[in-house]
C-alpha cells in the first residue's frame, strides 16, 4: 500500500493491512498516529506531521506576533488536533483567544468564523484542507474580518486555494480574484517551493509533469506527488533485486537519502514518521516565498527548535535516483 490518503480514511485501513503484514508506506497523511511501529510495524509516514508542522509555525507566531490575539481554527479530527498539540508546544496560552473547529462533512462554518472574530483575534492559525481554508478566508471577508492567516502546509497551496476562492465566491454570485485574496497568507513548506525556478528538484518535476501530465496544474498537488513517488523508488531499489515484504520495510528502517525534502527523514527501526521539519514562508503573487532558514524539530513537547545546517540534495540529471 502507498501513499494512502487521509487520516481518518487510512486510519480505517492500518490496522488490517498491518494484521496482513502489508508494507504500508508513506501514508499521505502527517498524523503522529502513523508512527507507531511497535502497533503498526508495517506502516510508515512522509510527509512533516502535524506536531512538529504546528510547533515551527507557533514559534514563527510567538517571534513574529508577540502581544497580539491568536485564534485556531482546525479540523476535528486527528489532523487538527495534532497539528494543534504542536501550536501549543511553543504558544503561550496567555495569546490564544479562541480554538474554533469544523467538520468536514460540514460546510457551514459561519458560527466559528464569527466566534473567532468576536474574540479579537488578530491572528488566526489555521490546520484546514483547503476548501475550509477558502471558506475560512470568504466567511471572513463578509463580516468584515481581516486577520493574518497562518495556514498549515496541507491547506495553503496557491493555485489549489486561488481556484477555490473563485468557484466558491462564484456559487454565491461574487467574483473575486483568488491570487489576490490570498496574498500576505503565511505558511510552511517541506518541500521547494514551486516558484522556485532554479531548483533542480522544481526542474525536474516540471520536466516530467510536462512530458507525462501537461494538463494538469504545476501545483502542490503534482509536487507532492512527484516527490512522494521518487522517495518510494528510492525504497524499492534499496529493497533490492526480487525484495520480499520485510525487505521493503527493513531498506526504509535503514534510513533514507533526503531527495527532495528540504530537511533530513527521521527513518529508523523506532522511528516510521518521515520528513522532520520545513521552512517558513508568505504567500506573494501566488507562489510560496522562503522567509528564512529550513527548522527541524521532534514531536516532544520539549524538544528544541533548530536550524538546519546540512544542505539541500541535488536531483538526479537522470530523474532515476542512484541504487
């Protein structure tokens, strides 16, 4: 199984697949619940998990917005909660104002949406997918509410968020311009940046989505994609020739070459979560823009927040990593 998608569709998976002994790889999903192996030896994350996700963006809350209101909005679920926890390892309570929450069968968020903005919040950080990040952001402007969003990683992809806030503003009548609305937004990355035009991982993922995929968007849908498909070949071939199950499980174990990731994986026989941290950046003519260095950290309520010394890996001319 690769790459299962979501949290609580894959947390309705993991336990048989484990119980069958089925490697259950880099479930796309950044739930702390995945890092498990004692429970589920089989299963292993990818992507930055929502803890550590939610610890960098508190302390980028803490250091850049100190004395002013901050109100969560997030989903009801493992997702939000995590990503939650993690706010919270590094927020002073003193700051947060409101915690609002969704469901997302729900789309009638108007209620929360007002509480954050009867709280004072000055700053909302939000873990959303990105159709409530774009409810979020409509619900605000009609009642007149304009607070710097902090979204995670998962919620604020520009082309995905800019379409959105078009089709949605559309079914009730307004036009908008989506690019427009989301400009000045913060959030994360933990991979390049899709402006990043230089990058020789962006290079190479635009080379391919051009050749194989032309239709679609050059979106963090395609980046993910892309990224989470190269780091599985980097397994199957460290798995080796005719690799049973085991040797699949026992190569990621090993530890993995960081690829496109702009911080190392945590990979070991006690650890199956994956990416450990990301840079900070603001949303600008709809693309992501690094704001300072890449920060990795632990999902531990005490563990250290530090920049990241080592550097980025070069992709492969070829596009096939090396055996």
């Amino acid at each position: 199984m690769f790459d299962g998608l979501g949290t609580p569709t894959h947390l309705a998976a993991v336990s048989f697949l484990n119980a069958q002994k089925v490697p259950d790889v880099f479930v796309a999903s950044g739930c702390e619940c995945w890092n498990d192996p004692t429970k589920y030896p089989e299963t292993f994350g990818w992507q930055l998990d929502y803890i550590r996700e939610g610890k960098i963006l508190g302390q980028y809350v803490k250091q850049h917005f100190a004395g002013k209101k901050v109100g969560f909005f997030y989903q009801n679920d493992e997702f939000g909660q995590d990503g939650v926890k993690g706010l919270l390892d590094e927020l002073p309570a003193s700051m947060v104002v409101s915690k609002q929450t969704y469901d997302p069968t729900n789309t009638n968020i108007g209620s929360a949406v007002a509480a954050l903005r009867s709280s004072g919040a000055q700053v909302v950080v939000s873990f959303s997918i990105p159709a409530f990040t774009a409810l979020l952001k409509l619900n605000s402007l009609k009642l007149g509410f304009n607070p710097t969003l902090v979204v995670s990683d998962v919620g604020s992809d520009p082309i995905t968020l800019s379409g959105l806030l078009e089709a949605f503003a559309k079914q009730g009548g307004a036009k908008v311009n989506g690019s427009q609305l989301i400009n000045g937004m913060i959030s994360d990355g933990y991979l390049p940046s899709l402006g990043s035009a230089s990058n020789s991982w962006i290079a190479l993922f635009k080379k391919i989505r051009d050749q194989y995929d032309a239709k679609a968007p050059f979106d963090g849908n395609v980046l993910y994609g892309e990224a989470v498909g190269y780091t599985f070949v980097q397994a199957m071939l460290k798995a080796g020739r005719n690799p049973t199950r085991a040797d699949l499980v026992t190569a990621i174990q090993k530890g993995m070459p960081q690829g496109p990731a702009v911080a190392p994986y945590s990979y070991s026989s006690s650890d199956h979560m994956g990416i450990t941290g990301a840079y900070m950046g603001v949303i600008q003519n709809g693309q992501l823009v690094q704001q300072g260095s890449v920060l990795t950290t632990d999902a531990s309520a005490s563990g250290a927040i530090s920049t990241y010394s080592g550097s980025e890996q070069q992709a492969p001319a070829s596009g096939i990593p090396a055996p």
